[in-house]
C-alpha cells in the first residue's frame, strides 16, 4: 500500500440572501476546511475570480455586477489576488 499526498479542500455554498441596495447586504462569515495527508506540503491562494475588473472581486447576475471583497479571518485583511 502506497499513500500518495494529497490534500482536500471544502468550502460551503454562500447564500448572499437578496436586498434592493448594496448596502443592506450584511457580512457574511463561511470557514474553510484543509485536510492533507500526514507530511504533505501545500499552499492555499485565491485570485479574483471570473468578472473581476481593476484588482476588484465582482460577481454577475443578468448582466449586472456587484462588488465584493474575501477577508482572511475577522482581520478584514484582504485574501489574495490583487495584494496576496
């Protein structure tokens, strides 16, 4: 028997919910969850996503985009892309 590394990544469905204004969406909060086999090394980086435009995260729905940003932790320091 041979265990190759290897190394899982989860990360849950984010439902936005649904405001008439930007600002009545709140914060939302989701953990992502890393489990690697024993001794495997890894790194974990995000980009800025499929409709981003100027170093901003933008997510489209009919043809009309939304900014948004991804923190690491409570920090609100900003997890990859443009300043990874």
């Amino acid at each position: 028997l041979e265990v190759t590394p290897d190394c899982m990544i989860t990360a849950p469905d984010i439902d936005f919910g649904s405001s008439p204004l930007v600002a009545g969406f709140e914060p939302v909060s989701q953990v992502i969850s890393l489990t690697c086999t024993k001794n495997s090394s890894f790194s974990i980086g995000l980009n800025d996503g499929l409709n981003a435009s100027g170093g901003q995260r933008r997510m489209i729905s009919s043809g009309h985009y939304l900014e948004y940003e991804i923190y690491k932790s409570s920090t609100m320091e900003r997890w990859g892309g443009t300043s990874s």
